[in-house]
C-alpha cells in the first residue's frame, strides 16, 4: 500500500490496515511477528516456573499431582493470561497518551503559522531560550512517566497475581504467608483462619486486621476536629526537622572531605539533638522566642482553639483567623491522608474486580465501611464475601476504646465466674446424704475437725492463692501486662472453665436432660459463643495510633477465589498509603556530594532558596550554632512525673 493512501488523520486507524498509529499493523512494528513473540515468551516463562516446581518438590508429592496435563496447563494459562492483560492494558495507555501529545503539537504548530507579523528568527530564539508554558519538555516527561508508571504498575500487579498463584501451588494449602506477603507482614495486628459456623467443611472465615502507625503513612492523616493551630505546629514541626537533617548531612560531608570517619546512626541523632535548640526553645510567652521564627506569637493566639468550622454568627471574611483558616482549607491539609487512603482502597477494589454494593463513608469520624453485599445475616449471604472496616484511631480514641474493652472483659468473667458457682452449686445439691462422688467428699470423711477448718480459714483468707480446678493463676500485675493487657491468660482460663462445667454435667447426667441440665448448657453455649465473637475481635491494647484496616472474609476452601484477590488488593494498598517499616541501621548510606550536580536543575531562579533564608533566620539573633556537648536534662520547673515506674 503507497505511502499517501495513509488515513491523513490519527484518529482513523484499522486493526488490519497499515497506519501510523502503534497499533499491531503500524509501520513501525517493521515486519515483526508479535503473535509468535508472544507466544515465545508466554511458553518460555510457564516451561521456566514448571521446571523450577518439579526441581524443588519431593519426589513422593510430584506422584500425588497432576504432572502430565493439569500443572503445566494451569500455569500456561496464568501467565498467557498475565501476559495478555498487561501488554493490552499498555497498548491502550501508550496510544492515548500519543494522540494527546500530537494534538497538542498540531495545535502548537497552527498557532505558530498564525502569527505571521511576528518575525521568524525570535520564534527560533525563544524556543532556544524555552520559557514556563511554552516548548518546556516538562509535560513530555511527565506524560513518559506517566506512562513507565503505569505499565510498572500493570507488571506489578500480574506479577503479584502469579505469585500468588504460585505460592498457592507449591503449599498445597493456605496460611497467612500466602495471603500477606513478607515485606508487609510487621502491619499486621491480627490474621485467624477458621471455619464457618455454618459450612465448616467447605468454608473459611478469616480475620485480617492491619494498623499503618503515624510514622509510616506517605500523607499524614488528622481527625476533623483537629485545631488549626496543631495543623500549623505540625507543618513547622516537619519543616524544622528537614532543617536540622539538611545540616547534619552536611556536617557528615565535611568530615568525608576532610578525610574523617562519617558519623554513626548513633552519632546522627545526637547531632540532631544537639541542634534542636537553633531552631525552636520552651518559651511559650516571650514573643521573640525561637519557636516563633517562622509563624509569629500573634498568629497563633488569634487561631488558638479554632477548628474545621466557625458558626455563622461568628464568621467574618476579613478577620485574621478566618484567612488563616481559608489558607489551611485551600492546601487541604486536614482531609487529604484520609481522601488519599479511601481513593486508594476503592480503586485498587474497582481494577482488581473486587465490587462492592455497600460503601458508608462516615467522613467527620474517619470511618469508612465497605461491603459486598447489603444484607449482613450470614445465613443468606453467599460463600465467597468480603466487608472491611477503615479507620483513623489517635491516642484518645484508644484510651476510651480500651477502658470498654477492660470493662467487657471484666463482665465476661464475673459471668463465667457466676455460672461456675451455679453448676457447683448444683452438682453439691444433687448429691445423696454422705454419699462419696469426689475427692472433698473423702477428705470431709476421713480427716480430722482441726484440719478441716484450717483448710476453712485458708480458703477465707483473702492473701491466699485461690485454687480450682481450673486454676486462677495469670501473671496480670507485671509492669508490662498493666499497660498492655493482653488478657491471654485469663482468656485461656475463661475458656478452659466453660469446657470444663459442660464435661461435669455431661458427667452428671449422661444421656439425660431434665430441666436443670437445659438451662445450664443453654447459659454455657450462649456464654461460650458471645465470648468468642469477643476474643475474635482486635485487642484495643494492642492498636498504635494511625490507620486500622479490619476485613472479614468468607471464601470456599477449595476455590479460594476471594482469599487470592484481597490479598493482591491488601499489599497494593499498603504500597500505595505506607512508606514502611525502615530500620535506620541499615539506611545509613547517602550519596556523597561529588556525585551530586546541582547543575542538573536548570532552573533560572536566585541560587538563594527559601530554606537558606529561613536558617539564617534562625541564625541571625545569637550567632551560629552550638558546638560541643549539650546537656539533655529537663530542667526542674518543666519537669512532670508520667506516673510509671521505669523499666
């Protein structure tokens, strides 16, 4: 076909007709087979993952599998699959960011040949010289990392897919290692494989609940009643620390150049202590403190106390508060962490297939709900469901949520503890005059009256160690378990009372049910499923203040078809609102100065930056930094008692 039978614009293009597009026909493809290319590599990838599945398992468990036919097939259809949605996702992505960027340059070019009074040689000089909005290469590169981003993307998540098909395959049976990846297992607060209450052969119930602290989310989270002036102190805050590490690091430079050892981890945050007290001081009152360099003493007066709204009455546009608060609306400092990690939930549950019907987005309490179906009776739901539950906690939320959950633990054993004397109770009541049935019958026969009423007294003294036949013995008043209860010894001992008054009137009674034994198997069996449902919950204990994730779900064992996909949405969330879990030991490496141009900027801006003003802001009172050593204890009127013994 002759070149000028081309379509002439690019928006008409054929699968099968040669065009300028990069579509499979395109000239550029430059007589290519990409049908056999892929093929190629779909095969060579499943042959590579066989070989490596029959080289590392046991001879005795390759018999049991299906080798011949149903392996290898399985594995070819995952990655053609893979494969296929990945480079079609890219095609797609890779056409339309082309046809914009050409639109846009047919655009530029027709205004350019409008402006015929303008002389030809300064169009040529200000394209050399380039300028903010006009032949800037900065829109260019972002589009191509748009584009690298998203097919990134793209082979991350079939990657992930594959993995975790893989992973399924080699164990032959499903743990939490398989449904949350190594690299984000330290967020998990809580993951329990169980089977369903009503389907237990065939049916999983799992409790994942994941907590992403402060520290490690990308976009700090704030409740919507925060003040504006913490938001304020929290944007300084993070400023004065950026200043303080850019010093140090080039403090650490000097000592390189001058052929030193660089400072440790240790030595690192030392220098940093050292320095705090160039930037910000104690001094709440006196107006030229240091901690009101950057944002005056009057400032934070007028917002003292004002928070995300002001009454209408109140309300005046050329107040100061009322523009410093517009300021801080405008940044969307206060709802973006919370925007972000609902954004991210939901798109990644939309890309991964994963619909929900349900979505109760409660969003002054920094709570969100998300289901898959509307009804909620397990009884009519189907067999594969999911609900998450996403949530802002702070360390108040916490201490309120945690003063409940100690009083709802408190009942549950005077409760147990009150059947227990019921059912021994009971079983005293039903035994015949003088007749012996245990070993406080035998004892009260044969032993002496002396002995008798000491082992009375003892039982009445309340410094004793109680005994049952349980035991009553749980470590709870160490320093540790105080401030973090746990409860799980008590929980062990609560539960082992209930099996073990349901075994003494299985005892009792047999086979028989008269009306006693009725009421108290209906008292146990309640007791023992309500304290469960309790104990299935998270511990407000163990919780840090940040991001909780809670998901229930509900997947057939041998399909597993929503355990494998929360899983990919699970680890695609945590990469998307968590920077992770670093350990500053091993991140001591930065790059030296010789390898860093600042030429590489090419800005035309001052060489003065904002960031230098403000040090010499900070510099200009009393001179330069201090050196040496620096005494860390509080002095004595700042002093306070946390009420906590030490360690």
């Amino acid at each position: 076909m002759a070149f000028t039978q081309f379509p002439k614009s690019p928006n008409k293009f054929h699968p099968t007709i040669p065009n300028a597009v990069g579509s499979r026909e395109s000239l550029a493809q430059e007589g290519r087979d990409k049908i056999a290319e892929q093929k190629l590599i779909v095969s060579e990838t499943a042959e590579r993952v066989a070989k490596d599945i029959y080289s590392k398992l046991p001879h005795d468990v390759l018999v049991k599998m299906d080798i011949m036919g149903g392996l290898k097939e399985k594995l070819y259809n995952y990655v053609n699959q893979t494969y296929v949605n990945m480079f079609n996702r890219y095609t797609i992505t890779m056409e339309d960011e082309f046809l914009k960027k050409l639109r846009d340059f047919v655009d530029k070019e027709e205004t350019r040949g409008l402006a015929r009074y303008t002389p030809r040689e300064i169009v040529e000089l200000m394209d050399k010289i380039a300028g903010p909005d006009k032949f800037n290469t900065g829109e260019i590169e972002k589009s191509i990392i748009n584009m690298y981003g998203h097919l990134h993307g793209h082979i991350q998540r079939g990657m992930n897919d594959l993995e975790t098909e893989t992973n399924s395959i080699l164990r032959q049976k499903t743990d939490i290692g398989a449904f949350v990846r190594g690299q984000n297992a330290y967020a998990i607060l809580k993951c329990v494989f169980k089977d369903n209450e009503l389907r237990p052969k065939y049916v999983y119930d799992v409790k994942l609940s994941v907590n992403v602290l402060d520290s490690e989310l990308i976009s700090p989270l704030y409740h919507y009643q925060v003040t504006v002036e913490k938001l304020l102190k929290d944007a300084i805050q993070k400023h004065i620390q950026d200043l303080i590490d850019r010093q140090v690091q080039s403090f650490n430079d000097e000592l390189v150049d001058q052929g030193k050892r660089e400072l440790s981890g240790s030595e690192k945050m030392f220098e940093k202590i050292k320095r705090v007290e160039n930037f910000t001081d104690d001094e709440k009152e006196d107006e030229k403190s240091k901690r009101y360099t950057i944002l005056a003493k009057k400032f934070l007066d007028k917002i003292e106390g004002l928070r995300a709204e002001i009454d209408v009455e109140d309300y005046d546009p050329l107040n100061i508060r009322e523009n410093i608060k517009f300021v801080i609306d405008e940044e969307n400092v206060r709802n973006r962490g919370y925007n972000t990690a609902i954004n991210s939930i939901t798109s990644i549950l939309d890309t991964s297939k994963l619909g929900y019907q349900v979505c109760n987005n409660l969003k002054n309490a920094r709570i969100c709900h998300i289901r898959e179906y509307e009804e909620t009776d397990n009884a009519s739901l189907p067999d594969e469901r999911y609900a998450m539950r996403l949530a802002f906690y702070d360390q108040n939320q916490l201490k309120e949520e945690k003063k409940e959950f100690d009083k709802q633990m408190e009942a549950f054993s005077t409760e147990i503890k009150l059947l227990w004397d019921v059912v021994h109770g009971y079983y005293e009541s039903k035994k015949r005059f003088r007749a012996l049935k245990d070993f406080d019958d035998l004892a009260a026969r044969i032993m002496a009256r002396d002995w008798r009423r000491a082992k009375k007294e003892r039982d009445e003294d309340p410094e004793t160690v109680l005994w049952n036949e349980i035991g009553e013995m749980y470590p709870e008043d160490t320093f540790v378990e105080k401030n973090n209860r746990t409860y799980e010894y008590r929980i062990v001992n609560l539960r082992n009372k209930t099996n073990y008054l349901k075994d003494a009137l299985q005892k009792m009674h047999g086979f028989q049910n008269p009306i006693e034994r009725v009421i108290l198997d209906e008292r146990i069996n309640f007791l023992i499923k309500r304290f469960n449902e309790f104990t299935y919950k998270v511990n407000p204990h163990h919780i840090q203040p940040g991001l909780v994730l809670d998901v229930d779900i509900t997947t057939i064992k041998r399909k597993q078809f929503m355990l494998k996909g929360m899983a990919n949405v699970l680890n695609e969330f945590l990469y998307g609102v968590s920077k992770g879990f670093s350990d500053a030991a091993f991140a001591t490496y930065s790059r030296r100065r010789s390898t860093t141009r600042e030429d590489l900027e090419q800005s035309f801006a001052a060489a003065e930056t904002s960031e230098t003003i403000m040090e010499e802001a900070y510099r200009s009172s009393k001179g330069s930094e201090v050196t040496g050593t620096v005494s860390l204890t509080p002095k004595s009127k700042t002093a306070r008692r946390s009420g906590l013994k030490e360690l």
